[in-house]
C-alpha cells in the first residue's frame, strides 16, 4: 500500500511548489493571435488533434490540468513542450509537482495516480515548475486563469488558492463573495463565479468546471468540456471568438452527472480601475 505523507510534510510541500510571489502573474505581449485550450487531463491524442485545427500558427495556451487522471499526461506535456505552448498552473500540476518532491524525498511514497511523473525528465518539470497563475493578454484585454478570480478583488490580492480552485462564489453577509471550489448546503446566494465578473475588466478565460461545460458570459469565457469524462476538449481562438473542439475518444473517467439550473443575478458594475495594478508581473517575450 502506498505510504502517506504527513499532514505537515504535504504542507511543507505545498509552500515547496508554489512559484515566487513575483511570478505569480505573467503577461504575454505578443499582438498576433491566440489558440485558447481547455482542461486536457492527459488526453493527449485528443490534444494532438486539436492541434492540428490550430491552422494559422496561433499562439498555444492551456488553462491548466494539462496533466492527470487521464491516460497520456507525460505525452500532454511533450505537446505542450513541442508546440512552445504557454500555460496557467492548475490545481492538477500543483498536485503533480507536489508528488515529484515526494516521491524523490520519500522511498515509501508510491501511489498509482502519480507514477507517471517518474518518466518526467528534468525540462518537462521545469515546464511545469516555472507555470505562473495568470497570464495576462494585453492585446486582447482577456486574462487567462485556471479556475477562477473574486469579483472586486484586486489581481495581486486574490489568493493562490482560490485562482486554482473556485468555481463558486457564495455572498457573505453585510457585502463581497466568499469563494468556493465545492457546492455547500444551503445554497441560497451562491452562483457561479464567472456570472458576476465586471464587465469593465478584461475579459477572464477559465477552465476547472467540467460539470458546468462550456460557459459563454458577457465577460468570461469557460473552456473545460470534460474530455476526460468522455465529452470534448475545446480551444478558444483570439482574436477571431471561434470556438473548436474535437470529441472524446473515450470516456477516460466516470464523472458527476451536470448540477442543477442555478440562479443568475447581474454582474457587478462597480469599477475597479486599478484591478491589473499592484505589482510587476513577469513579462514572456
């Protein structure tokens, strides 16, 4: 049986693979077009298909959850490495490098989920060491994260963990949302965080949400369409708005069935004029 690691050893671990506060936010100044993937999750062969609809050259971006439960992550990465292709941190490549320091430190800790990361060689998990959480697209006002940001919460104030892992926002009395990965009981006042993302910010392009699927909202772009889970992976082009996507090749996964109709209310308006300000992002030629 695989051994644990300690409650403290993983938190150890986690502040180990978490990048510099500095290299948290990226920019990419580039001005042509980009091609926008979704939670891939180690389908390679459904990635290398999408690929190949990347047919002006566009610059490749994944949302994050390159890698995991599915059944080619390495050859996800390889991909990734191959194309040049720029990249958010997820949830799953937090975990993943948490398991390469684990497995290397401790002899005893083995789990099937993660032996894959044994074949990494050292440039693919630098790839993944060195994955910011945002990375900014000036030239198309959009931002890409994995999972999601806070209404009127400055870029620089949103935490690691939220940006990796929310997919709700639940109001919080007297004003603001508190944010949330799992659906709590009761519901009232929770919504999907994407619904209430101002529309005088740039526009936030996402994965993490495989129930919800696709989502289009006035200024959030949703790309997780659960192609582990037997559905289809999809890429956003930039300029353009096209979407693409190819369809499962196999039901990798047995996932959840889709969550009820939610309640809707309208985004805030409240502006924020300085959400991009409080520090310097790193900038990717």
């Amino acid at each position: 049986a695989a051994a644990p690691v300690p409650t403290t050893q993983m938190d150890t671990l986690d502040a180990a693979v978490c990048p510099p506060r500095d290299q948290w936010h990226a920019t990419w100044n580039g001005r042509g077009a980009v091609f926008i993937v979704g939670d891939v999750h180690g389908c390679a062969d459904e990635l290398e298909e999408l690929l190949a609809l990347n047919t002006d050259g566009a610059q490749v971006i994944f949302v994050g959850d390159l890698v995991n439960k599915g059944p080619k992550s390495r050859e996800s990465v390889l991909l990734a490495l191959k194309v040049n292709a720029l990249c958010v941190r997820g949830n799953h490549e937090q975990a993943v490098l948490k398991a390469v320091v684990a497995r290397r430190d401790n002899a005893d800790y083995r789990t099937k989920a993660y032996g894959w990361t044994d074949e990494l060689e050292p440039a693919e998990v630098e790839y993944l060491t060195n994955l910011p959480l945002t990375l900014a697209l000036p030239h198309h006002n959009a931002i890409v994260v994995h999972a999601g940001f806070v209404p009127e919460v400055a870029l620089h104030d949103q935490t690691l963990t939220d940006m990796v892992s929310m997919r709700h926002l639940q109001s919080v009395q007297g004003g603001g949302w508190k944010a949330l990965e799992k659906p709590v009981a009761p519901r009232e006042g929770m919504l999907p965080w994407a619904t209430q993302w101002p529309s005088d910010q740039p526009h936030v392009i996402f994965g993490h949400d495989a129930l919800r699927g696709l989502q289009q909202h006035e200024n959030a772009t949703g790309l997780d369409t659960g192609c582990l889970y037997g559905r289809a992976l999809t890429a956003l082009n930039l300029p353009s708005g096209k979407l693409v996507s190819v369809q499962a090749r196999h039901q990798y996964v047995v996932g959840d069935a889709k969550i009820p109709e939610e309640p809707t209310e309208e985004p805030t308006t409240k502006a924020r004029t300085s959400w991009w300000g409080g520090g310097s992002p790193c900038i990717i030629a």
